[in-house]
C-alpha cells in the first residue's frame, strides 16, 4: 500500500508545518512515511514542495507522481499538474489566474507547461491545467480558501495575515479526509503542534473546514489505522546525524554555518546537555558547540578539540569542504580522529545551493594533500544516517584518522517515520580505541604492528604534534630513515580498518544473490533501488541491490557479488558515476548499464524503476533522467 | 638511556632539538623569554599547551627545554587549533606562538574572531616584517613604500597596526615587546598568561637576514617604556583607557613598549559558555566519560522528543 501527497506553495508560508501535521496524523495511524523537501535557496517567496509518501512497510524514497496533490497557490498547479494522479486540491479564488501573470515561475517551467496546454487545445490558466490533469483521470477539489479564512477570521477575531497562516492547513485537512482515517489523529497533531491557544484554535478550525470541503471524497482511499505496540519517531537527515553523534559520545561539534549542514549543529547546540550514565552514576554532561568565523576555523577547532581527548567533529557541505582541507591533512598527519559529516549538494561551486547530488565522493576521497588514510562511509537512510554518525566516531579514534560521513542534501532535509527499537540507542557500544597507560614513558607517534599507537590527551603526557614529518615523539624529522617508517606505519591503518572493519558497515546487499541484473548504487538511489526489486519482479525482470557503504578502505570482497551477472546497472545522482568509479579502481569491474541523475533532484521510486525497465529491455547502456 | 621498540635511541625525547635559526635571530630572545616565564609560572605539560603556526617562529615548541607539549599547526591557524584545545579541556593553559603572516595576513580573520571571544588564552606573535622562511617577502606589518633586501620593489601595501587591531578586536590584554629585550618580554609574557581573557603580546622581532631595514639599532633609536594606566578597573574607565591604548597604538617616530591595556570585566568565553553549560568548567567536553562498561554513557531519552507514535 502506497499513497504519495504533495504540498506546494510559496517558501515561508507554513508548507512545511502542513506537511509535519499531515505527516504526523498518519504516522499516529500506524503508517510510515517519507517526505522529500525542495525549496529554492531563498528565505521566502519561492516555490516549495514536499512530497511525502505513505506506505504500511518502511520506506526511505518518494515517487515523483502524486496521488493528491495540495496546491496552496497558483503556481503549484503549474509546477506539477502534470504529475498527478487521483485529486488536486487547489484555491477555487486562483482557477482564472494565467499562468504569464506568475513571475517567480522559472521561464523553463512556464515555456513546458504553456507548450503542453496548447498542445492539448487549452489556454493557459490554472483551470485549463487543471483540466489538463482531469483528462488523464484526475480529480479535482476547489476549496474556496478566501471565505473559509474570512469565516475563522471573524470567528476567532483576528487579523487577516494571522488567519492567512492556517491555508496550509485546510489544505492537509481536506487531503486527510480522502484517506479515510480519524480527524482525530490530525487534531491531536495539531494540538501536540500548538502550544498557543489562538494558532491551535485557528489550526484547529482551518483543518475542519477543510476536511469539509473534501467530504464528496470522504475515506476514498479506505485506509484503516494499523495497531503499533512500540514507539516511533519522525525525524530528518540532520537531526539523524545529530542524534547518532550525541549518542556516539560527541562533545564537541564546530561549525560555519551552510545549507544544508547547519541544522544539525543548530539541533545539538538546542540539545547540548545529556544526561550520562558513568560509574558515579547519573551526571549531566555539556556538549560544546561552536560557531566558528569560517571552515577553516571549524575544522581546525575540531581538530584542537580532538587532541584534548574530545569526541570532536564538524558539519559542512561542498565550500566548506573545500575550505577544511589543508585542515583534513594536517588530522591524517597527527592522526587525529576527527569526524567530518558531509553534506553533499548540487555542485561545482555554489552549484544548486539547496539541492542534492553525489558529485563529491571523489573529492571527499582524495581530500587534502598527500597520501594519508581517510575512511569515507555514505549513508543511504536516516536509520543508516545514526548508526554510522555515532560508528563513524568509534572508527576515527580506532584508527585515529579522519572519517568522512556523507549524507547528502536529499536525506537530510526529507524526514521519516521509524521504529525506536531498531535504533538500539541505549545499547551503542563506544570503542575509543587504543589509549595510553603509562605516561611518563609516552611516544605519541610509537611504531606498532598495525600501525596504530596509544593515545594520550594533551594534558595526560609530554607530546609534540607537527604537520611536519615527525619522530615518534613528535619532533621534525625529515631523514629518509624516519620517513619510510612513518610514512608507512599511517598508511597501515587502513589495512588494519579494511581487516577489521564489519561487513555490515562497509555494503549491503539486497533481493536474490543469483539474480541475473544487480543495481551497483550507494547513498540516496539505494531506497529506490530496493523498491525496484519487488516492482521489477512483476515485469518478470530479477534484480538485485548492491549498496556500497565504506568506499575507503574500498570492501574488495564485493567483486565476488558481481560475477557473473549479465548486467552491473550503475545508478547515482551524478554524471560520472563516481561511487562505480572507484569500485572500478579496487576491483577494476566496470558496470555495463548506467542510469544517472544530476538534476539536484533525488531520484524517485518510479522514476527509476521505468530508467531500468529501459535499461533491460531498451538495452539503452546510458539513462539521464530529467525530471520530466 | 633505552632503546624503544625500533632501536632509535629516547634522544629524540630526551635531548634538546637542533635551534636552526639564523645567527642573531630575534626568535632566541622569544624563546628564552618563553622558557623563563613557564619556569617562573610552573607551567609544564601537565597543564599548559604551546600552538604554534608556521614559518620560523613556528618551530619554537619543539625548542623549548621547558618539558611542555607542542601542537606545530598549520600556517595562519593556530588560534583555531587552540580555540578548540582551550574550550574542550578549559584547564590547560594554552599559549599560542605565531609569526606576523600568521596572525595579521592568512590568519587574520581567527585573530579578529579570537578577540570578539575573549579565550583565556595568550598569543604571542613574532612581528619582523617579512616572511623569513620563503626568503624574505614583506608581511603585513612592513610598512608601505619599504624595500627590504630580497624584495624586487618597494612594499605595496600598507601595514597593519596590530595593537591597534587587536584593540579594535576585543583582545582584553594587549601589550607589545622587543625580542633583545627578554626581561621586559617575560614580564609581559606573564602578565599575559596571568591575565583573565584574550592577550597579545605583539613581539618586534628583527630578521637579520632579509629585514634590513628594521634592524636591532633601528629599534633601539625609537623604542622606550610606556608608563601608563593601563587597566581597567570599572566599566566608567573603560573609554578613557581604551582611547589612551589606541592613541598610543598610532604612535609612529617613537615605538611605546610595554602593556597598553587590560580589562578583566569582560566575560571570558569560559564564562559565556557556563552560561549554557552550568558544570563546564568542572565536568568540560575533554573530561567526560563518554563511555561506561564499554557502552555508550550518553542516555538516548532526548530521542523521545521526536515520537510520533
């Protein structure tokens, strides 16, 4: 069972608390959703969207055709009349706006839709696309917004623009009627939502207007509520990270503020004191959050951070990146465990500011000059995104190097619904590695097999740390003798992670090992692939998923899964299939297919299972997908 | 003494590292001066740390016969480096060691940002006018129109004033020295360290080798003691002595030494952050024990925020 709901209206007016409410209601009915967020990079004004999608099974991706779609203003019926299904709900008081009077609407936006309303023998008002969208089946529900707020407005006696806030509302109520579950539900969202009694009182009343506006449609899609006996949370990409860190025993986070990284550090600065469990037996600890004049600044804290002993880390996407890797160098030189979450948007440059993409993993890979170990992991959920924020800071003290974590745009602004207990929050188990026991005889950069030496914390034991070769103890030393040994004992460490490392961190592997076709994918494109499985099976076609997770040290060991398969299917949001890249450069198998996404845009469950189909049967070797 | 595991004998701990500066090089006096306060102040590994940047004056941790631990970063980021040191263990003194190019050219946005903070921290910056390292080119601090030895053509740029700057910054203690005058230096290298707050001790440092322009016999002909109020003991003095400190910053045919101010009133970033975190200065990010019977000491219960169901 799938439904996918969207919301879209101008950024700034509430899209984002309509889609929280409606999510909430349905998630307390016992369902699981996914909601992916597209906004311009722009405080107010522009067109946003969510689109969320609701299932009785765990589900971390969207489709890009809606069932309902909820159009607060004009614009949203032109954006994306032509990707619904079932219902469009939409402002009665807009049907004869044109759409040449709308000017935030981009003009290759505006130049498809004019073409396709032409085409069709229509004019260009909302009216016309929304009989565009009837004609292929959809139906419509006008809601005469403008009375409906002018009712609560008298009502409640309040003004106008107060009132205008709750159009978002009537929206969510009118679609949660279609599904057919308690108004209820949404009236406790909203109440557990407002605290002020006028918002809950105006929310309140904007819900129930608008599922009367509904009631033609009243429980079309006949969902019941699903008993749960646990508890479940709805969280985003950045309150993932943010949480798998505070769990991991992170205490200091830095951070220079940029889309889309710094809510997370926003959420652990709101979220700063932490109960604790230690031998004394409940304190409260302080985590320190530290906004820094810019990334190199935050990097280089994080790093100062480390050398105390501090579980330290920071947050940033591709400029701040950029700007942190002399700082990343200098961390594999000293072998300072320091965790860098990234978040990955549209790029080069400033690129899609607020959009996504999975062009960096080269770059997150190669980092900094010289040759050091970096351990690079990418998660593809928000489940995934916890788990390996807070393994990401065991693996960086075990191995006292840098651990990238890649999360990119698309997972950390969408949110899902997800089962408490699989997080198994209060049984992580933190390994800080080796640490020093005698200090007075301390060599911070001591030889060892593995490459790995004891660590103490400034403070504990004498020690130098130079960005220069370095002795054992940590002076400078440039002779070739110290060089070979030093240089070599840093790089063993990833020997010793690629040993020691479990599998479970490094891939996943998805659907039938024998199945003739196996999706090579990792991040964001992994959820749609997995959904692909089931829906491919219908169409007689077997698939399976590989999900690379660690892609340094690279898990050789995957290139016994992809023997002999008639079809290795590359699927990623970039253009040079970077993640197959480097499983080229480890293990020098090149995928045969390639289905590729560099619109910013995540890629959606039907979306990519009609590019595979296309792949399979089309034997086309190279898919773009475009969003159209 | 003992072979460690790889038979390289403990001197690389135990003996004293190779000083490879130029002959009549300023940094000796800063060294010594250095080494002279952390004896008078009992400051060892145990509770002090020295930053430094890079270039010459960089290398000065790895110098000093002081038992200390030295983190040798990277060029223009120390402060960064000790901002991080300072705010996760607040108990370790950390002095910041750092040449002009550092602090005033690609450091100079952390050296603004240090002040808007007030750290209890110290920097201490070698100021000779060029970059001795790379042979020679002008710092920040070389003034306009000036043609030291390796430079093609005269300084284009003007020069920064760093106590002006570091006044402007916020810096609660700024005070200025001579590099051959090492009993004046760990005076103010002390009071620095002593003071509550961010200091400077902006260090006029020839280079015999490229600034032969700003020479030992050129400062001595300009330098001399200031002999002002220089503290500020209540919020109404603040002004005047603020004003008196800037005018003397700009004090160009004569070069004032000495301290040019101090303010203890204005909350520490220790204190901003006890603000937020009441325990931090006894239970700080680098103490806490993040781990408990090999489990994570972290209780999840912030988690339950977010229940929907």
């Amino acid at each position: 069972m799938k439904i996918t709901w969207m919301i879209g209206g101008a950024q700034g007016f509430g899209i984002e608390t309509a889609a929280m409410l409606f999510g909430n209601a349905v998630a307390k009915a016992g369902y699981y959703l996914y909601g992916n967020r597209e906004y311009y990079s722009t405080i107010k004004n522009r067109h946003s969207y969510t689109t969320l999608k609701i299932s009785d099974k765990k589900i971390n991706s969207t489709d890009s055709i809606a069932n309902i779609l909820v159009a607060i203003d004009a614009e949203t019926i032109f954006q994306h009349f032509t990707k619904v299904s079932d219902f469009i709900i939409y402002d009665k008081n807009v049907e004869s706006v044109d759409i040449d009077s709308i000017k935030s609407l981009e003009y290759e936006i505006e130049e498809d839709a004019v073409n396709l309303l032409k085409d069709s023998g229509l004019n260009t008002t909302v009216l016309d696309a929304i009989n565009y969208a009837k004609k292929r089946g959809a139906k419509s529900i006008p809601v005469d917004y403008k009375s409906i707020i002018m009712q609560i407005m008298n009502k409640l006696n309040i003004p106008s623009p107060v009132a205008e806030r709750a159009r978002n509302t009537i929206g969510a109520g009118a679609s949660f009627a279609l599904l057919g579950l308690d108004i209820n539900l949404l009236n406790n969202a909203i109440k557990e939502t407002f605290n002020d009694q006028t918002f809950y009182n105006l929310n309140m009343l904007a819900a129930e207007a608008g599922y009367n506006s509904a009631k033609d449609y009243l429980n079309y899609y006949k969902l019941n509520p699903i008993k749960i006996n646990s508890h479940r949370i709805q969280i985003d990409g950045n309150t993932a990270s943010a949480i798998g860190k505070i769990i991991g025993g992170l205490r200091f986070q830095a951070y220079y503020p940029i889309t889309p990284a710094s809510d997370e550090s926003t959420y652990i600065e709101a979220n700063q004191l932490v109960k604790m469990q230690t031998k004394e037996g409940i304190k409260e600890g302080g985590i320190v959050v530290f906004q820094t004049e810019d990334e190199l600044s935050a990097i280089n804290s994080a790093i100062g951070a480390a050398l105390t002993g501090t579980r330290s880390a920071t947050a940033t996407s591709g400029p701040g990146f950029s700007l942190m890797a002399e700082g990343i160098s200098w961390a594999g030189m000293n072998e300072v465990p320091v965790l860098i979450t990234y978040y990955m948007r549209g790029a080069p440059s400033t690129g899609l500011p607020t959009r996504s993409g999975q062009s960096d993993l080269m770059f997150a890979l190669n980092v900094g000059h010289g040759e050091f170990p970096r351990i690079v992991i990418a998660s593809s959920n928000h489940e995934e995104v916890i788990k390996d924020a807070a393994f990401a800071l065991n693996i960086a003290e075990i191995y006292q190097t840098p651990v990238i974590h890649i999360i990119e745009k698309t997972i950390a602004s969408a949110y899902s619904v997800i089962d408490e207990d699989t997080l198994n929050a209060d049984n992580f188990e933190v390994d800080r590695g080796k640490i020093a026991d005698n200090s007075d005889d301390y060599y911070r950069f001591k030889f060892s097999d593995d490459g790995i030496s004891p660590r103490a914390f400034l403070g504990d034991a004498q020690m130098f740390h130079s960005g220069d070769e370095h002795n054992e103890f940590g002076h400078i030393d440039e002779t070739s003798q110290n060089r070979v040994k030093m240089y070599e004992k840093r790089n063993k460490k990833l020997e010793s992670a690629s040993k020691n490392i479990s599998i479970d961190y490094k891939f996943k592997f998805y659907g039938d090992k024998n199945a003739e076709n196996i999706i090579l994918t990792w991040g964001s494109p992994t959820a749609p692939s997995i959904n692909a499985i089931e829906e491919l099976k219908r169409n007689n076609i077997d698939v399976a998923v590989l999900q690379i997770k660690m892609f340094n040290p690279y898990p050789k060991e995957v290139s016994e899964l992809l023997k002999n398969k008639k079809r290795i299917i590359a699927v990623e949001n970039n253009y040079y299939a970077e993640g197959a890249e480097v499983l080229t450069l480890n293990t020098l198998i090149r995928p045969t297919h390639y289905i590729l996404k560099w619109t910013g845009r995540a890629i959606a469950d039907d979306e990519l299972v009609n590019a595979l189909i296309n792949v399979i049967k089309g034997e086309n070797k190279r898919v773009i997908l475009d969003d159209k | 003494m003992t072979n460690n595991i790889d038979g390289i004998k403990d001197e690389i701990k135990y003996r004293t590292e190779y000083t490879d500066w130029c002959i009549g090089c300023g940094n000796f006096g800063i060294l010594r001066a250095v080494e002279l306060s952390l004896e008078e102040l009992k400051l060892d590994f145990h509770n002090t740390v020295m930053v430094s940047g890079i270039g010459c004056s960089g290398k000065l941790p790895h110098f000093l016969t002081t038992k200390i631990s030295g983190v040798h970063t990277l060029h223009g980021r120390s402060l960064a480096f000790a901002s991080g040191i300072k705010i996760a263990n607040p108990k370790l003194n950390v002095i910041i060691d750092a040449g002009d190019g550092d602090t005033y050219g690609i450091g100079v946005g952390h050296f603004v940002s240090a002040g808007r903070r007030n750290l209890d921290m110290t920097l201490i910056t070698h100021n000779n006018g060029v970059y001795g390292l790379t042979k020679g080119q002008a710092s920040p601090t070389l003034k306009r129109g000036e043609k030291t030895k390796s430079l093609p053509k005269p300084n284009i740029n003007d020069a920064i004033n760093p106590v002006a700057l570091a006044l402007v910054s916020g810096y609660t203690f700024v005070a200025r020295g001579f590099a051959y005058d090492i009993k004046q230096m760990q005076h103010l290298i002390e009071e620095a360290i002593k003071h509550r707050g961010m200091a400077l001790v902006d260090i006029l440092q020839p280079c015999p080798t490229y600034n032969d322009i700003n020479t030992n016999e050129w400062y001595k002909e300009r330098i001399y003691n200031l002999d002002i109020d220089y503290e500020v003991k209540s919020e109404k003095e603040r002004d005047k002595k603020f004003n008196t400190a800037i005018q003397k910053a700009y004090e160009e045919d004569k070069i004032p030494l000495g301290i040019f101010y101090k303010n203890e009133l204005v909350p520490t970033y220790d204190d901003r952050i006890k603000e937020d975190i009441e325990n931090y200065l006894d239970y700080p990010p680098a103490i806490q024990e993040i781990e408990n019977k090999g489990k994570a000491s972290t209780i999840p219960s912030f988690i339950e925020q977010h229940r929907v169901v």
